[in-house]
C-alpha cells in the first residue's frame, strides 16, 4: 500500500536519444529507400532512434544527466525521458517497431554503456539494457511492414520486435546477462548426417563442405 504523498521510484528509466529536426540523415534516407526498395512503396519517412534502458534505483536528474553527458550528441541529437510508468507517445500514421536483443544475448554497448555511467560518477544503475525504436510512415499493413523489417532491420536469430508497452520491459526478469555454458561436441567421429544437424541445431547455418573443413 502507497502511503499518501509518498512516489514509487522507478524501476527503469527510458532514454531515447533521436536527431534534431533539421539535422539532415544520411540514414534516414537510405532507411527510407531501402524500405521502399523492399515492397513497401508507400513508405513516406523512415527513422530510427536509439534507446537505452537504465535499471536500478535512479532519480530523474541523474538519469538526465546521463542522457546528456554521455549517450546524447546534443549537438545533433536531442532525447526525450520516460519511467517505467511512462509509455512513449506514437506518432499519427507511423508504425512503431522496437527491436531489442533475445533472452540471453549480449550486447557490448550495454556494457561499455555502464562503464561510462560509472566512470560519471553516478550510482544506482545495475544494468543497461538497449533497443532501436524504428518508426515507418506508410500505410501498408504491419504484417508487411514486419517481412520487411525481418529482412532489412533485424536479425531474428538473436533480436525480437517487441510493442513500446510490452510488460516485458516492465523489470527486464526475463532478460538476464550473459552466463557461460560449456558444450562438448564430438565432432571427430561427426558423419555427414551428425555434422549437418550440429550445423543447423548450433545456428551455425554452415553447409556441409564447410562443416567437413571444420572437422577435418
């Protein structure tokens, strides 16, 4: 129970760092060109923004000022803040498209992400997590706009789309770091059958030439 005047702190903090408008994007062009290219022809404007979740026990301004002390160009780059409280508007006629890393998988940028944070000075952060929020102007259905994605923007086999409001995000549980798991393989003895199925079970995509060259 929440005692009168008293504010839960927040579990997270969102940082999502975006160009200034006016800023011309280099990016933003090709995104745009390349979404088209794919079938999506309608495609009005194409951006993409970086997102940072910051976790732990943290203040508002401690959080803006990682924001603009460390992760934002503000030269070029403006940010906007949320809590966990918060979900981030979505603009009229855009599709919004949130890709973050699986269960499990590391991204290095979290990690130099926190070194930074510390070498700031600031406490209270246990993690960072990111994403890129992508956002898609045309009015193609989403289930297109998804087959694109799969194939320009993402790659499924260590990232996942995920809605701005997905409860997820809500204490990142099912989000842990990175723990080291040792597989012994027999490959010496592998035939072609055993090397072909280590090859497409390990997510190693490799065709059994190459698989043979391994062994061998």
């Amino acid at each position: 129970m929440l005692m009168a005047g008293f504010c839960a702190p927040a579990m997270y903090w969102r940082i999502e760092i975006r160009d200034k408008e006016g800023v011309y994007s280099s990016l933003r062009e090709s995104l745009t060109a390349q979404l088209r290219g794919f079938g999506l022809s309608d495609v009005e404007d194409a951006r993409v923004e970086s997102v940072y979740f910051l976790i732990g026990d943290l203040k508002r301004e401690q959080a803006d000022r990682i924001a603009r002390d460390l992760l934002a160009d503000t030269v070029t780059e403006a940010y906007d803040l949320y809590d966990d409280r918060r979900t981030p508007p979505v603009p009229d006629g855009y599709e919004i498209l949130q890709v973050l890393h699986k269960p499990g998988v590391m991204d290095p940028v979290e990690e130099s992400t926190l070194k930074g944070i510390r070498d700031l000075g600031v406490g209270g952060v246990t993690a960072v997590r990111t994403a890129r929020k992508y956002l898609i102007k045309c009015r193609s259905p989403r289930e297109k706009i998804l087959a694109a994605a799969e194939k320009l923007l993402y790659n499924k086999l260590i990232q996942q789309v995920l809605p701005l409001q997905e409860h997820s995000l809500r204490d990142f549980s099912d989000l842990p770091g990175y723990r080291f798991s040792l597989k012994t393989v027999d490959l010496l003895k592998a035939d072609d059958r055993e090397l072909k199925r280590l090859s497409r079970e390990g997510q190693l995509y490799l065709n059994l030439a190459e698989m043979r060259h391994i062994r061998d």
